[in-house]
C-alpha cells in the first residue's frame, strides 16, 4: 500500500526489510517482488542508490517487468532528476 499510494514510505520500507529477512516462506509476495516494491517506495522516497540496488530483484525473478522498466530508467536518468 505504501509503494501505491508513496505514503508512509519509512514504514512501508521497515516492513519490507523485515519480510526480507525472514526465512523464505511461502508468503505473500516472493523475495523478488518484496525487492520490488522496496525499490518503488525508495524512488519515490528519493533515494534513487537505494531504489536501484533494490529493483535489482530481477536476478531473482526475470518476469518482474515492472523492476525491469523502473532498473532501466533509474539508471538511464541523470543524477538529480
């Protein structure tokens, strides 16, 4: 919800980090799609370092083509922007 609505995004990334590390369940969201939206919350946070280092989740799972779109255009984009 957090990633969605880019509210409450230090919660929504304390909550992530804690899902993350957790021993692999079969939980709700894989550890490729938790990266994923860890990555989303951290763009729209600011931290462009941070969003990048997270969406690279696509070594996990190559289908997430939403990590893949916002990989490509993080690090296409010039710092500042």
């Amino acid at each position: 919800v957090c990633a969605a609505s880019g509210q409450q995004l230090d919660r929504g990334e304390t909550a992530l980090l804690h899902y993350l590390s957790l021993a692999p369940s079969k939980g709700p969201a894989t550890p490729a799609q938790a990266n994923s939206l860890l990555g989303t919350i951290r763009e729209k946070a600011g931290n462009r370092t941070g969003a990048i280092t997270a969406h690279r989740a696509l070594a996990l799972d190559g289908n997430l083509t939403a990590a893949h779109e916002a990989l490509g255009r993080l690090q296409g984009a010039t710092p500042g922007k």
